[in-house]
C-alpha cells in the first residue's frame, strides 16, 4: 500500500515521502496515529503543493542542527553514580541521565536522540553520539564519575 508520510519516522523516511508499506501496518498502525496518510490522487495533488513549504522546513531545520552541533559538541557532561569494587557502577547510566546533565546545562535534547552503543557501567570517560537531525550528528564526551559516599 503506497502512503505519504506526514511526518518524519526513523523507520521509513521523511515527511512528504512516498512509501510502500504492508496493509496492515498502514492501516493498523500508521493511519491511526496519524503518521501516515493514503497516496491517492487528491492527496498526491496536495503533497504537491505542499513540496515546497516542506523542503524550506527542512532546511530551517538542518540549519538549526547544524548550529546546535557547534554547542553542544564542546560539552563535557558529567555524571556522579554510586559505584562497587573495580569501579563497576550500581546500574548503569543512560540515555535519559544524559538528557538531564544536558538539561542542567541548558541545552535540550530528546533523550531518544541520543544514542549510547553500549551500557555504560562503569567509571571513566566515554563518547556518546547525539542525531540532531537525520544528516547531522555529533559526538560529546560523558564523563562518569564516582560519587561520594557519605560517613
């Protein structure tokens, strides 16, 4: 079933796209959340029209990514857990920890953007990358450190 996107989704493309997806998904899914709507010719004509509008906000939006990069990419975040023998964090620290030291630093970014590879559970300093936007990302170095019991 072909449709048009009506908003960016990770998973199939960009707003104003035209993608072929399964039935059920389109009308199970999709549809109702209100990502998607049928590609027939009333609304093809009205993507049309609406080509431009849309490229524009792109752009907008690109630029915008681009300029947040420049910030947020000389930021260090830190982070203080409790932490066991060799170092080894009681859990772990993730995307949303994240989000908040960035948030105390005034910088806000969707904790869903950011993306950690792999656990972090233990002291030390690691790379994190962050999609601003679907062309632009940027890599911040978060530094988890070991907080201090009290006695």
């Amino acid at each position: 079933m072909k449709v048009i996107l009506l908003q960016d989704f990770e998973s199939l493309g960009f707003e104003g796209d035209i993608v072929d997806v399964a039935k059920g998904y389109a009308r199970n899914y999709l549809i109702p959340k209100g990502v998607v709507i049928e590609a027939n010719k009333g609304n093809l004509k009205a993507l049309e029209m609406k080509k431009d509008k849309i490229m524009t906000t792109r752009m907008k939006d690109k630029e915008a990514a681009e300029s947040a990069k420049e910030k947020i990419s000389q930021v260090t975040v830190t982070v203080r857990r409790k932490a066991g023998e060799d170092d080894k964090l009681y859990g772990s620290v993730t995307s949303r920890d994240i989000a908040q030291e960035l948030e105390k630093g005034g910088i806000v970014v969707d904790r869903r953007k950011i993306i950690v590879d792999e656990a972090i559970r233990t002291v030390g300093e690691f790379k994190v990358a962050i999609k601003l936007h679907p062309e632009v990302m940027t890599i911040i170095t978060v530094v988890v450190e070991r907080e201090e019991e009290e006695t």
